[in-house]
C-alpha cells in the first residue's frame, strides 16, 4: 500500500500505545510499518530535502497531534504513552482519528487559532492541511519554486547567445570545484576549427588532469552522432575526459552509448544543468531564507 498520510497513521499510533507501557517513535514506526503493510522502498522513501524518511516524519506529527489533544504524554525526552483521555477515546472505537476528530479537545489549537487569525482555508490549503505534514508541504512549495525557477533559467539561456552559454558551463564547473580560480581554471574555446570542444577545465587546482567541454544550446535531444563526434574531438586531444551539456536532453540511445565507451563521457541534460546552477548560485541569488526551528529538550530538563 502507499505511505499513508499522517492523519490515517493517528488511530493506529494510539492503538499501538493501548498498552499503557512506554514507547519510542522507532518502536512506533517499527511496528506499524509491519502492520500497514510498507515495503522496503516505501520506507526508505524520503522527503525532498533528504533528511528524514517520510514515514517516521508522518508517525511523529501523528503523535505531536495526539500529545497537543492530550490523547498520549511525553514523560520524558524520546518516550510516549497512552494518557486516561487517550484509553477513553480507544474505548468509544472510533473509526479514525484525524484533526477534525481531535478538535472536540479544547487544547487542540491549531485550526483554532488559524481561524482566529483570519487564515483562509481554500482547497488547496484544504488538501495541503489533509494530507500532508508541515515539513512535507514546505518541501513540497520549495520544489515547486525551484522547477519554476529551472525552467526560467533554461529559457533565459536560450534567449542568450552561444559563446555566452559556452561561458556559463565553464563557469559553473568552476563554482563546483574544478580548477579553483575562475582565472586559473578553466577557458573557452568554441571557435572555427575548435574539433567540436567548446571549454577546457583543469579537474583540479594543480591540473593533474584536465576536462573537455562540449556545449550544446538546443531545443532538440541530442543523439548519439553527436556524442561520437565528441568522443572523437577528444581522442584527437588525446584526452580522457568530458563533459556534455545541453539544454535538451539526450536520446536513450546517446545515453547507452556514453556509458559503453572506454572513454569517460558525464552527460548533463537541461534538467541537470538548471539544478547545477541554482544549487552553486550561478545565475541565481537568494531571494528569502527561512528557518525551520525544533525544541531543544536538552534545554527544558531540570536538574
């Protein structure tokens, strides 16, 4: 089955604690992985940003929610358990549990005070506030901003000229860390008589070994003629490494090609390369930061 979403995991997190003993969130998402059925993949599946695995994020706002209505107690840093009001609630047998149910508790807040601060429930907060965790929501809108932000970037760059484009790769490469110093790292070449090699890169600051440069500002998939042709161009220089970029993207065919060959080919399509630039910053700025804060227990324990 899907990982289901946090609202759906309340009920079975109470039930879990119907024993009255004290538990741990890796005890919780250990067990009812098992019960709900997840496999291997649904429970290494993480959240964008990579950090945490998205069941145990869904169990432990699932278990946030049922403390705020004082349905499970915190007695201490890293275990739960099942309070009176929580045993009460299992009795009456419900069918689920979700944030609507728990609004019947006066110190379930959150959409209290929400309303009270004039917030506007529309369908997509409706859904945003159903479905997904906190964390996962602005995840999700931080995705969403970025591959609006790629794809302007790939328009930008087919709005600019060639010897531009074939500048940026060089750029970047260096904002990755090869070569060191824009000055010292690397050069264009793109020119008449060029044997299809647009950059030239150190691998590193002492140039130990140098990288070649193809880059190709297209709107059509680049196939395999054309990485042959390149990995021409390279054993004309006797080299051993390149890197491909286009705005495109690369036929399968270009792709098995590149991964056969002796010679090492790194393929980047225009997927890639937008990621590459707004993760170093080139042709990006930060725009707002915001951060995400959490309880330091450590703080809170007396001696």
């Amino acid at each position: 089955m899907a990982i289901p979403d946090f609202q759906t995991v309340m009920l079975p997190l109470l039930k879990f604690c119907a024993d009255k003993r004290e538990h741990s969130l890796r005890e919780a998402v250990e067990v009812l992985s098992k019960e709900m059925s997840l496999t291997v993949e649904d429970l290494v599946a993480r959240l964008p940003s990579g950090q945490q695995a998205v069941f145990h994020n869904r169990i432990g706002w699932a278990q946030w929610h049922l403390k705020t209505a004082r349905l499970l107690n915190s007695p201490r840093r890293g275990v739960f358990h099942i309070t009176e009001r929580g045993i009460q609630v299992l009795v009456g047998k419900p069918s689920r549990i979700d944030l609507k149910f728990l609004d019947q508790f006066p110190e379930h807040e959150m959409r209290a005070l929400a309303r009270k601060g004039g917030v506007e429930v529309t369908p997509q907060t409706a859904i945003v506030d159903e479905e997904q965790t906190p964390e996962e929501a602005l995840e999700f809108a931080h995705q969403t901003i970025r591959q609006a932000l790629g794809q302007e970037l790939l328009s930008r760059i087919l709005a600019c000229s060639p010897v531009f484009f074939e500048e940026l790769v060089v750029e970047l490469l260096v904002a990755m860390g090869y070569g060191g110093s824009r000055r010292d790292a690397g050069e264009r070449v793109g020119q008449s008589g060029d044997g299809g090699i647009d950059g030239i890169i150190k691998e590193d600051r002492l140039g130990l070994d140098t990288i070649y440069i193809q880059a190709k500002r297209w709107q059509g998939n680049v196939g395999r003629p054309e990485i042959q042709k390149f990995v021409g161009a390279l054993q004309g220089q006797r080299a051993r490494k390149g890197v491909f970029i286009t705005t495109s993207a690369f036929t399968a065919d270009a792709i098995d090609y590149a991964s056969r060959i002796d010679t090492k080919v790194v393929l980047i399509d225009g997927q890639q390369l937008a990621n590459l630039m707004m993760d170093f910053d080139v042709g990006v700025s930060v725009a707002a930061t915001y951060a995400v804060k959490r309880i330091d227990s450590d703080y809170f324990e007396e001696e």
